[in-house]
C-alpha cells in the first residue's frame, strides 16, 4: 500500500477519538468507534502477508459484531428511555450491552480471545497501536459509561483481566502473545483505576503507553519474535537489551522504575476507597505476571548466547537507540514525579 | 421492536456457532445491521423522528463495513487459498 | 546520545567478558556423584554402598524423615580436631585422605570450627550440675541474706530539719507529717 | 569484724525478742525513763548556708559547720592542706560523736525493749 | 574562666586528634602526655578555684522539628580526674607499646588505634547527652574489636575480638533502650533532663544494667574479658585499666541518682556485682595464664566497683576505685607484657618462676602492682579498697552479699600471691638460655612511673578530694581492719592453693578444681552446648520445615503447580478459531445479561 494514503487513515483515527472524548451521546460514541476501526483496519493489512489478513479478519469479525451490539445497546436504551412501556429494567439491559460491547472492543478478560491472536499475526508497530492507541476510544466510552450500576461488573472484569493477563503469559515463549497477555493484564488495573477515578485510569494508561511504545520500538528493531531471539540481543546489540530488560521490569511494576509508581498510586486510591479485594487480586495477577516479565529480562540482561567471532555490534540501529533509551530514561526519571504526584492530597 | 432484536439476536448467534465461510459471516453481521436498521424505523414510527437520521448514518457505515468487510474476503482467500474460518489458524 | 550509548555498550561488554570468565571456573559434580533417593530395596542399598564406597554392612543412610538426605551414609561424628595429627594424611590440614567420603556437615567440623567428638574430662551433665549449683546456691543464699541483713548495732543517721523535708525535694508549703525532733542524751 | 558478727549471731538467733529494728528505730517516746526531759541536738549550720556551701546530702547531719569550716579552710589554703588538719580532726571527731550517739540510741531502745518484755513475762507469771 | 578551661581541656583533645595523623610514632604519644600534663594542671586549678564543680559546654548542632541536639560536654570532677588518669596512663602504654611492638610493622597504626581508643573513652567520659555517650560507647567497642584482633591472622584473636563485639552488642541493646525510652518519654537526651525526672521507669535502668554489664563484663556477659587477652599486650593494659570496661562502670556512676531511688534495681546490680566479683576471683584463682588471671582479677575488680555504687550507694568510691585501679592494672599488665616478651611469648605461669633476679625492675613493679591490688596499707589500692570495704560493712545490706565480697577480697589476695609466687618468686622453671632482658628505655620507664603512681596516687587523690560521703574514720578496730585482715586471710589461702595447684597433673584432671580451671564452665555452656541444641533445632527446621516443605512442596509445587494448570487452562482456551472466539463471546454476554435480568 502506498504510504503516502497513511495519514489520511491516521488522522481519520485522531478524528474518531476526538469525536468520541466530545460527545455526549451514544450514536456518536458509535460513529466514532466505527470510524475508528475502519480507518485503523488498512493499517492492520499494510504488508499483505497471509498473517496480518488473518489478524485483520478476526479484528474486524469481533469489531464489527461489538459495533452492532452497541448499537443495539443503544437502541434498547433509547426505546426504553422513549417508550416508557419496555421498564427500566430494558434501559439497565441497554447500558450493559453497550458495556459490554465496548469490553469486547477493548478485549477485557472474559472477551479477550481476540486479542491475543491479532496481536500475534500483527508486525510490532501496528501491535503496539492496536494496544496503546486504539484503546482511547474504548476507554473514553467506558468512564463515560462507569456509573454505579456497572461499576462493580467492571472492577469484576478487571480482576479476571489482571489474573488472566497473569496466567496467560506464563508459558509464552512468543514476544507478541506475551506482550498481548500483558496488556491484558495491565488493562485489568486500568479499568478498576477508571471505576475509581477516571484521572486515574487516565494516567495510568498514559504511564502504560509510555512504557510500551519504547519495548515495541526496540523489540521492533531487535526483530525478536520468539523468546529465544532476545538471548543473542546482550552480543549483538547490548545498550538496547539492557533497556529491554529494564523496561520490561518497569512494566512488571518492580520498585525503582516508572511501572511501580503507577501501580502504587492506583493502588494508594484503591485501598483509600476500600477497594481491599479488588487489590489483592490485582496484586495477585501482578504477581503472576511479574514471572514472564522476569524471564524476559532475564533473557535480555543476564543469559548470553552463543556467540560468533566474527559477531560484533550492530552499530546501524544504534540512531535510534538515542531516542529509545531518552525514552526509557525518561521512564526512570518519572518516578519522581509520579512519587511526588502520589503523595500529593487526594 | 421485540421482533427486530429477536432478528439481531438470531444473527449474532448465527455467528458465533453454525457459520463455516467468512462470507456467511459477513452476511450474518449484515443482517444485524439491517435489524438494527429496521429498530431504528420502528422506534421513529412510535413518534420520535431524529432516529430516522440516525438510521441514514447507520446505513453508510454499515455500506463502508461491508465492503471492507468484502474487501477483506478478497484479500483472504487469495493469501490463504479459502474462506472457510477453520483455516485462520495461522498464528 | 549515540555516544553514550556506546560507551555505554562497552561498558556492559566488558563487564559481560570478566564474568563468563568467573562463570566457566565453576565446577559441579556430576549426575552420578549426587545423592540419589533414599534406597529402599536391598538392590539399591548395595548400589548406593558401592557408590560410596563402602561396604553394605557399614553403609546407613540417614533415616528418611524428610531431612533429604536420601541415600548419603550417615557417618560417624567426628570432627577433624579431634583426628590423630600424626597420621600420614593426604591432606594435612584438613586431616582426611583422598576418597573419603565426608561426613555431611563436614564444612562446620573442619578444625577450628565444630569438634562434635571433643572429649571433655567432665562430663556436661556435671558442668552444667556445677554451674547451676554455684549460681543457684548463692541465688538462694542472696535471698536468705535479703531476710536476714546484717546487722550493725547502730541506729540510723539522724539529720535535722525535719529529717531534711526540704532537702529531700518535699513542699515546702505543706509541713511535713510529723515533726521529727532529735534529743541529746545528757552528759554523765 | 568479731563484734559484727556476734551481733549479728545475737539479732537473729540469740535476742531475736528485743533486737531493735532499724527501719522503724525509735519506737519510744524520747523522753521515757528521764527524770528530765532531754535537750534537743543543737544544730549550728542552717538551712540557706548549708545549700549555699553546697553540703553533699549525706552530710547535712549535726556536724555540718564544722564540714563547711573545714571546707572553708581547704579552699583558702588549698596547695598546703596540712593547714587545715585542725578542722579535719575537729569533723572527724564530730562524726566520731555522732556514730557513739547512734550506738547509744540503739542500746537504749534495745534495752527498752528488754524491759518490756520482762515486764510482759512478769505480768504472765502473776496471772 | 571554667569556660576557658573546658575549652583548653577540649583543645588538648583536639591537638590530639591532629597528632594522631603524623607520621612519626612518638609525636602522638607525646601530645597525649602533654595533654595529659595539661589537664592535671586545670585539675589544680579547678580543686583550687572557688566555683562551681560543674561546667557544661552547649552547642547546637541538629535542630529536628521540636528537638534540637546539643552538643554538651559535662566537666565536673569525675570528667577532670579521669581526663587526668586515663591520659597519664595512656601515655605510658604508648611509650610502653613503642617497646612492646617495636617489630610490628604496622606499629604507626597501633598507636593511632589506641589513641582513638582513648578519645572515644574520653568522649564517653565528658558526654552530658545520651547521644554523645553512644558516640563515645560505641567508639570503644568498634576500637577494642580492631585491636583484640590486631594479630588477625590467629584464628583464636579473631574468635576474641568477635567475642568481645557480640558480648557488648548485647550491652549495647541496653543502651539503645535508654536511647529510645528517653527519646519517646522524655523528648531529650540530656543527663541533667533525666535526672530532674520525679519518676523512674524500670524499663530505662534495666537498660542502664544491661548496658553496664555488656561492657563492664558483669556476671553472665563476662567471657569476653579474658578472650581479650588475645590481643596485644598493651591492648589488653589499655582495655582494663582506663578505657572500655570501666565505661560501665562510669555510666552505673552517672546515673546512680536514679539508681539509687528505685529500691529493686538498686538490690539488682548490687548482686550483680558482688556474684561477678566473687565468680571471677574463683576463677582467677587455677589460672594458668599469666594475662588471664590478670584479666579475672580486672573483673573482679569491676564486681566490686558495681558492687559500692549500688549496694552501699557510695559512687565517689567506686570512681576513686577506677582511678587507683587504672594506674595498678596498666602496670600489671605492662609487666606481664615485659615478662611474655622476654621469655619469647610463653605466657604459661607454670614455665616461669624466679624471674626477680632475671627481671627485678619489672618483677619489683610487679609486687608493687599486686600489692596494690590487695589494698596492702597505703598504697594506690587501700585507700579505694579498704574504704568500699568498710562502707559495705558498716550498711544493713544483705548479710551474704557483703560475706561474699569479703570471700572476693580474701580471693584477690590469694591469687595476686600465686601469681607472684609463681613467677616473680620460686625456682626458675623456664627454658634454659632466655635472653631475658629489660633494659630498654620504652620498658623501664613506663613501668617506672606507673609504679610510683601506684604508690602515691591514693594518697594524693584522699588529700585532694573532698569527702562526698560519710567518712569511715571512726570504726571500731576491729572492721577498721576488716579489709586488711581478710586480705591477710586470703594470702595465707593462697599457700595452700599454690600447694595443691603445684602438682605435675594439668589443672583440668584435678576434679575438684576443673570449676575453677574452665571458668566455670560458662564459655564452655554458653558457646558450644548452647548453640549445639540451637543449631541441631535448626538443622532440623530448615532441612524438614523449610528446604523440604515450604520451598519444595508447599511453594513450588503446591502453588507452582496450580497456577500451571489455571495457566494452561487460559492458553488452551486459545483455540486461533475466531468462530470459538465468537461463540464463547456471544454466550458469556448472554450469561451476563441474563443474570442482570435474574437479578
């Protein structure tokens, strides 16, 4: 596909979000969602490989059917509000189908079969738009939609995510299905910090983007699709590994990186507003993940391949390698502003 | 109304359990959008009229899923030789 | 920032290269040098006593209680200390010869360290006999003395001013209880 | 050291009945057994120049001027305190006094207390 | 002017300090001396000048909220005759050690330990705040680890100084227990806040017990104090007389105001000190070790300083008694160091003897030292010993506890007797062809000095101090002489241990005196059979509790095990079949909604 044509489907995608974060209704929360996916599904197919079609089958199969549930969803409300002869009960139906459709967009724990797979057939620049930006039009529906009646099927949804996204990855040796269970996981504690507060979520999305787009970005260029890929990344290319790794145990949420600042915050809310369980569980499914997230940078830091004499390092991706490692210490330097942000009054 | 979300509801299972193509798939999704279509009707008939645009904009959209949707189907069973949906187990 | 990430990536080979060094000096035993399970038939107990090297009816493994022995001979103990020092050995100062087994705790009864065979010429039941005794005797006779105190065939000090109330950090606005007065005893 | 120790013999084992008990001393009126009543201990120093010569404590007693005369005399001739072995001897001697009159206050109570135990036992013997 | 001689005192420290940097040896020791010469003279000046007794020097250094943290120094008289003693004292053992290590090449460093040695006991001693006593406290017990173990080498040196260190971290939890109590009740760290308190917590003064007896080496934290005796001699010298282990006895002094008002405490320490003193006198008595006995008679010594500021609650003696006491042990120990150094390291008392006509300085100064030890009439030790002696007798204190003090101080004799008989007196019994020498300058003169002092100082100290308690003047003759008699008493017990100790049989195979011989049996209890049961308990605990069931079966492969087959379970559920995917979708909304509507 011709690479001139991408801007137009990027900003189409700007656009949809932008629609979505300023309506107030649910028509154009579809409109925007819909937009949303049909402009991002050409992205998805740019190389043409058997894979990608594939991925973008599936991602337009379950986008398309979510899209229509939502309108239904909307319609039911819309005819219980107006009628008045259907009860309240239909109404209730409404929100929670819209709900729910817009869990299976986002690919939230119990609909999140998708997710995996997609990610799987995906190269690592559409995998991390797919994970980081097509997200906003989800969640931006979902802390509109975050109201008391749904909030606890959502902190319900969020702790099977955390704990799913934790066992899932446990015996992943792909990059991208681990990274897609990881999301998951992340997406658990990004949904139960949305019930909380939407700032909250908010910022811990934004934590969990700058966090991600950087590990795409290297493992894009380390071209690591399997684990054991990343074991001759420390010989042929080590500043970039060593920030893989670390940014792989800032993502897990160990303490003296930028991922444990965010968790702590949420945490800090959830325990204020006694959200005791819902901690416990998140932590738990955190914990379990922190297994995969561990072998990875394990694999990056500590274990050295076997090595070449002729092997030396590949100097040309080292351009880059300025802006990935910024990025990354950036994340380390974070952390006081999210330690500062969190002991600020809440 | 009742009727038309029977009709949404026949076709969502559609989906999910008896389809063997992707064209049926696709089908299936169309005739959602086409209940969701003749709701939007049946609510304007019973005296609400902005839903009647509502419904022109459902159209184009479900015309543009469509044909990407078709698109896709295209360019599916020319890389993997078929449209059956056992096939995509690629990754 | 190219330039730092290479002095960086040096830095981190360099230090890679000095500890696959330290890695490799690392020997293990091997499969069959390990302990085994504890062995349970007659077959497996011969097995195991020829792995040591010893003969079935000295071999004796440690009983399987789940201290995870399993099949290692439980050894007399002895510590090296207590070993003959003028016997030829093949190591000195370790006093043991090439092929013994050792005992299972034979790094804490290494000379200088645990000699669990030391022979002491009192027996331990005597020493802590005698401690005891000497402690608890004279904790005993403390606690008589504390009833009966020795006696010095004086009165005590007499102080004026009350017995010093004011002195002794008493209010001075309240009188004291009682008025203490001290008399001279008349000149003979 | 003897002496100790036969007191000590006598307070638990040989007197046990009128053995005076330091903790509670004078158990009898000062004046019992006088044909006059006794003079009261004359103390010199008073209150405000014992805490302005900074007398320790323990020897805020009846001897307390002759401490403060000694300490006197050591601060004005402090390098040769030969010059003071005057008052020294003077306090010593004092304190000397004060232990004899402590002994007398015991024998007296003990003594009393004897007394009064026989007078018990005679008033038994009659009953 | 007290203010002008607070500060000299501290600038003496400071040049102190300064001289510890130089290179050469014996400039330190010389500021030391000329420290020394300098407080003796405000000491004069001090006794001579009409005012206050008692001067504090208050900065602030940290302000923390509502608490500031001063730093105070406390000149009263204790802190000015200590500065006097423990500086004079120390000068000898530097010029003493100049002999002493003269081989040794690290000898710069030796000295400038023991220089720090002796600053940080002077902090400990001038210290009006808590904070500054921990400064000081713990400045000694990280300088007495590094010297015990200046021969690290010997595996026995190390096993001492790691004695020495753990034996007065447990001391040393007694301290951090007044710090922390003072901290949370009273908010201040000052002495003069503490003593103002109108109430006395017994948590604070078992802490103020516990930490005496850490570094005093009272009865039950005693072994340390002979296992000291691995270090160089004039460690050991340094250690017993001036510094270390009479800074439990000088914090018990500073706060026996308040020990003194809490009547159960008071009653504890008192025994305390008279079980040490006896226990230790005991075991002096079948020593071998020329420097242990010296070493139990130290702790004995020690017992009976705890023993008068509790029991007759008199501690201007037991202050007067660590002055007299420092200058004779300084000396003993020096000497026992000039006899070991002449006989090429043989410390065994059994190999010694007639050493007064290879070595009559030194053996002089050594029958000089013991006698003081004894408290033989005027000299250094009587006028401490015989006047702790008669305040105990002339209490109503508990009849036993007094009996064993005297038992003790009959003890002293006995052993100091031995010890002499051993050595200095009798037949020669050491190897042929010692090339026993004592002409050397660093030797003689040290030894020299001490000894006068020892024999003047008690005389000079009761001249110049003013009495603070009862004098004991007027005594019948009889406990007038109760402290020379049992003296007496025990130097006649000690010809008869002699006798029975002279045999050819080591000191262990006699029964009756393997008591005595094995210290008890303490080290031996506590250090091996102690930890024996502990480590076969833990053995126990951590093969079974521990490697075999937590970390294996309840962890690894109990929970391990689980979260597999959850794990496999969520994987497996991952079919790559879209129409699954679907279907599993479409039922888990319907099930949801259709319980929303049941509900």
């Amino acid at each position: 596909m011709s690479p001139y044509i991408s801007p137009l489907f990027s900003i189409t995608m700007i656009m949809s979000v932008m629609l979505i974060s300023s309506s107030g209704h649910w028509v154009f929360m579809w409109l925007g969602l819909e937009l949303g996916t049909l402009a991002f599904i050409p992205i998805l197919v740019w190389w043409h490989s058997s894979l990608e079609v594939e991925a973008t089958v599936k991602y337009f199969i379950v986008q398309a059917m979510a899209a229509a549930v939502f309108f239904l969803g909307g319609m039911v409300s819309l005819s219980g509000d107006f009628m008045g002869g259907v009860n309240q009960l239909m109404g209730n139906i409404g929100d929670m189908m819209i709900m729910l459709a817009v869990v299976t967009k986002l690919g939230l724990a119990p609909f999140h079969y998708w997710v995996v797979d997609v990610v799987q057939g995906l190269n690592y620049i559409p995998g991390a738009v797919l994970l980081t930006w097509q997200k906003v039009p989800g969640l931006a529906v979902l802390t509109q939609l975050a109201t008391c009646n749904n909030s606890s099927m959502l902190l319900l949804f969020g702790m099977v995510s955390a704990l799913v996204g934790g066992l899932g990855g446990l015996g992943q040796t792909q990059m991208r299905k681990l990274l897609a269970f990881s999301s998951i996981s992340h997406l658990g504690w990004l949904v139960v910090g949305c019930v909380a507060g939407s700032l909250l979520g908010l910022s811990y999305f934004t934590l969990y983007v700058v966090l991600s787009i950087p590990l795409f970005s290297i493992l894009h260029m380390l071209n690591g699709g399997h684990l054991n890929q990343l074991r001759t990344g420390l010989m042929f290319n080590p500043l970039m590994s060593v920030l893989l790794g670390v940014g792989f145990l800032s993502l897990g949420g160990l303490p003296p990186f930028f991922g444990f600042f965010g968790k702590w915050l949420l945490l800090t809310h959830f325990v204020g507003q006694l959200l005791l369980g819902v901690s416990v569980v998140l932590i738990t499914g955190t914990l379990i993940s922190l297994f995969y997230y561990l072998r990875v940078s394990y694999l990056c830091i500590v274990v050295l391949g076997p090595q070449q004499i002729m092997s030396g390092l590949n100097w040309r991706k080292m351009q880059l390698s300025g802006l990935m490692s910024g990025l990354l210490v950036l994340n380390m330097l974070g952390l006081f502003l999210v330690g500062g942000a969190s002991c600020l009054p809440k | 109304m009742l009727i038309m979300i029977l009709i949404f509801l026949i076709a969502l299972l559609g989906l999910g359990l008896s389809q063997t193509h992707l064209l049926s798939v696709l089908l299936c999704l169309e005739m959602m959008m086409v209940s969701l279509y003749l709701g939007l009707g049946m609510v304007s008939i019973s005296g609400l009229h902005y839903p009647l645009m509502i419904a022109l904009v459902l159209l184009t959209f479900s015309a543009c899923e469509a044909s990407s949707g078709l698109a896709l189907l295209v360019l599916i069973s020319r890389s993997h030789g078929s449209d059956l949906l056992k096939s995509f187990n690629l990754s | 920032m190219a330039a730092v990430g290479r002095l960086g990536s040096a830095a981190i080979r360099s230090f890679l290269w000095r500890r696959t060094a330290l890695l490799s000096s690392v020997r293990c035993l091997s499969k069959d040098e390990m302990p085994g399970p504890y062995p349970r038939t007659p077959e497996e107990w011969a097995a195991a006593a020829k792995k040591y090297g010893m003969r079935v009816e000295d071999y004796q493994p440690y009983p399987d209680d789940g201290t995870g022995y399993g099949d290692y001979p439980m050894l007399p103990e002895e510590g090296a200390e207590s070993q003959d020092p003028w016997v030829d050995w093949d190591d000195n100062w370790h006093r043991r010869n090439y092929g013994d087994v050792p005992h299972v705790h034979s790094d804490a009864y290494t000379r200088q360290r645990v000699n669990p065979s030391q022979k002491y010429v009192v027996p331990w039941k005597k020493m802590i006999a005698a401690l005891v005794g000497f402690l608890g005797f004279n904790g005993i006779m403390l606690y008589f003395g504390e009833m009966y105190k020795h006696m010095v065939p004086v009165a005590p000090k007499q102080y004026p001013f009350n017995n010093l109330y004011l002195e002794k950090g008493g209010d001075p606005d309240k009188a004291p209880e009682e008025e203490i007065k001290n008399y001279e005893f008349p000149k003979s | 050291m003897g002496a100790l120790i036969s007191h000590n013999y006598k307070a638990y084992f040989g007197e046990v009945d009128y053995t005076p008990d330091p903790e509670s001393m004078p158990s009898f009126d000062p004046n019992y057994g006088f044909q006059e009543p006794r003079e009261e201990r004359v103390m010199v120093a008073t209150q405000k120049e014992m805490a302005d010569a900074r007398v320790p404590m323990q020897l805020r007693d009846y001897c307390a001027h002759k401490y403060m005369a000694w300490m006197m005399c050591r601060r004005d001739h402090m390098p040769n305190l030969w010059a003071c072995k005057h008052e020294r001897h003077e306090w010593d001697q004092c304190e000397y006094d004060d232990w004899v009159h402590r002994m007398k206050e015991w024998e007296r109570e003990r003594r009393l207390l004897k007394r009064k135990q026989l007078k018990k036992s005679l008033e038994g013997e009659e009953e | 002017m007290l203010e002008l001689w607070g500060v000299l005192s501290l600038t003496s420290l400071g040049v102190m300090v300064i001289f510890l940097f130089s290179k050469i040896k014996s400039s330190f020791a010389e500021s030391v001396k000329y420290a020394g010469y300098m407080n003796a003279v405000l000491l004069s000046i001090l006794l001579m000048s009409d005012e206050s007794e008692m001067l504090f020097l208050k900065w602030e250094w940290v302000k923390l909220g509502g608490y500031s943290l001063m730093i105070s120094f406390r000149f009263d008289l204790y802190t000015c005759c200590f500065f006097v003693v423990g500086l004079y004292v120390t000068w000898n053992i530097l010029m003493f050690s100049f002999y002493y290590m003269s081989t040794d090449p690290r000898i710069d460093l030796f000295c400038k330990y023991l220089g720090l040695f002796l600053i940080a006991m002077l902090l400990l001693v001038s210290a009006e705040s808590l904070f500054q006593l921990l400064i000081g406290w713990e400045g000694v017990g990280i300088m007495s680890y590094l010297l015990i173990s200046w021969w690290y080498a010997r595996s026995d040196a190390n096993t001492a100084a790691l004695q020495a260190i753990f034996y007065n971290r447990v001391g040393d939890i007694g301290l951090l227990i007044m710090l922390m109590w003072s901290l949370v009740t009273l908010g201040d760290w000052s002495f003069t806040g503490l003593y103002a308190l109108d109430f006395v917590n017994t948590f604070f003064l078992l802490g103020v017990v516990l930490a005496a007896a850490g570094k005093s080496a009272q009865l039950g934290l005693h072994p340390w104090l002979p296992a000291a005796m691995e270090g160089p001699t004039p460690v050991s010298s340094l250690l017993h007389s001036s510094t270390m282990v009479v800074a439990g006895v000088f914090l018990l002094i500073r706060f026996s105001p308040i020990i003194l008002n809490h009547k159960e405490i008071q009653l504890m320490v008192f025994f305390l000190g008279t079980m040490t003193t006896l226990f230790s006198a005991i075991c002096a008595l079948a020593q071998n070790d020329m420097k242990k006995v010296v070493a139990f008679s130290t702790a004995s010594q020690l017992g009976l300083m705890v023993t008068v500021v509790a029991g007759a609650g008199a501690p201007q003696l037991a202050f007067l008694h660590i002055c007299m006491h420092a200058f004779f042990k300084a000396m003993l120990f020096m000497c026992s160091g000039g006899f070991i150094h002449g006989l090429q390291n043989e410390q065994d008392v059994r190999k010694m003897g007639g050493l007064h006509s290879a070595a009559p300085i030194t053996s002089v100064c050594f029958f000089i030292g013991s006698a003081a030890l004894m408290g033989v009439p005027f000299l250094a030790g009587f006028f401490s010993k015989d006047p702790i002696i008669e305040i105990i007798n002339i209490n109503n204190l508990n009849s036993w506890a007094v009996g064993l003090v005297l038992i003790a101080t009959s003890f002293t004799a006995a052993y100091s007797v031995r010890l002499l008989y051993f050595s200095v007196g009798g037949v020669s019994r050491m190897l042929v062809l010692q090339p026993m020498n004592e002409e050397y300058g660093n030797l003689i003169g040290p030894l020299q000095r001490l000894a006068y002092s020892s024999v003047i100082a008690g005389v000079v100290f009761i001249y110049f101090l003013s009495p603070n308690q009862i004098s004991c003047l007027s005594l019948p003759l009889s406990l007038k002489l109760a402290a020379v008699f049992v003296t007496l008493v025990g130097g006649l017990i000690a010809w008869d241990v002699v006798n029975l100790l002279h045999r050819e049989e080591s000191v262990t195979n006699i029964p009756e005196l393997a008591f005595e011989a094995q210290v008890g049996f303490y080290p031996l209890i506590m250090h091996k059979l102690i930890p024996k049961v502990w480590l076969n308990m833990g053995e126990m605990y951590q093969m079974q509790v521990m490697d075999r069931g937590w970390t294996e079966l309840a962890l690894p492969q109990g929970l391990g095990g689980n979260y597999k087959i959850m794990a496999d379970n969520v994987v497996n559920a991952q079919t790559s079949l879209i129409k699954m995917y679907i279907a599993v979708m479409v039922m888990m909304g319907g099930l949801i909604l259709g319980i929303m509507i049941c509900l």
